[in-house]
C-alpha cells in the first residue's frame, strides 16, 4: 500500500493510500479516512498551488494526479444512517481471488463486519459491509478469481 508524509503549513501527516486506481479514492490521513474524488477535467493552471505543501513519498508513487478535493467519511467504527430498503453491491476494489467467504445468503450483518478475503498480490484483503443489513445475494464462490469493481455480493437495510 503506498504510503506518504506530507507536510501542510509545518505539520506533517502519514497518509495512506489503498487502491490509488480506486474512484474515488481512499486516503487514510493519520488514521482518518477521507474520500478523494480526482477532478480530471480541470485545467493544472487553474489550482492554485500551496507554496507549503510538501510531498516525502516513502513509497514509489504514482504520477500527480489533477486537483481532487477531500470529504471526511465516517470511520468503521460509526455505522452511517441506515435508509431502509437500499440495496448496495459489495464490488471488488482490486483483482483477485476469493480465498473465503464468511456469510451465507439471509445472514444479518453490521457495518464493518468482514464478508469476505480477496487474495491479490499474495496479500489477503478483508472486504468489509459498507452497511448493517442482510445478505440478499452472493455473486462469488470461494477459488473465483474477480476482476477491480465485479459484484461480490449484495446488501440490503432492513
């Protein structure tokens, strides 16, 4: 996972960056994590740039990305407002294989709440519920190999 320290006006935060390629992207800034949407059809000459910010990259990056802005997301550990109904699709957020499945069809979930491992780069990923409800319909068995954004499975709010 990419890692950097930036520097803002004199203080220094370790930021992290999931899946870079992920829309929107994810940033985990000093434990917090925000939501980056990347604006690509914004001219470079039209940010204004801050003369003190600073980028140390402890990784190797990738290349600068057009100006994004950043909306802090609720950590895992505050489950959002439910709206009773809404279904949402649990996507794969890069390409893999599913190592293990840790519900069935009908189970009651809460947020945060590991569904499943997805296996890619020899590294196990948990994909987590994005929201408390039931699962109404998995899409994978265990062995399956997913491509970035393919269905996994399906939630709905009670």
């Amino acid at each position: 996972m990419p890692r950097y320290r930036v520097t803002i006006e004199g203080r220094a935060y370790d930021v992290e960056v999931p899946d870079p390629m992920e829309r929107p992207v994810r940033a985990i800034v000093d434990g917090q994590v925000y939501e980056v949407h990347i604006q690509s059809d914004v001219p470079a000459h039209s940010v204004p740039a801050a003369p003190a910010t600073r980028v140390e990259p402890t990784a190797v990056a990738s290349p600068a990305v057009p100006a994004a802005s950043l909306q802090p997301i609720a950590p895992l550990s505050a489950a959002p407002s439910p709206i009773a109904g809404r279904s949402t699709e649990i996507s794969a957020p890069l390409p893999g294989t599913i190592v293990s499945i840790n519900v069935s069809e009908g189970d009651v979930i809460e947020y945060g709440q590991e569904l499943c491992v997805l296996e890619a780069m020899k590294m196990n990923n948990p994909i987590r519920a994005t929201q408390a409800g039931q699962v109404t319909k998995i899409m994978v068995g265990v062995g399956k190999q997913v491509q970035h954004g393919e269905t996994l499975m399906v939630v709905t709010e009670a």
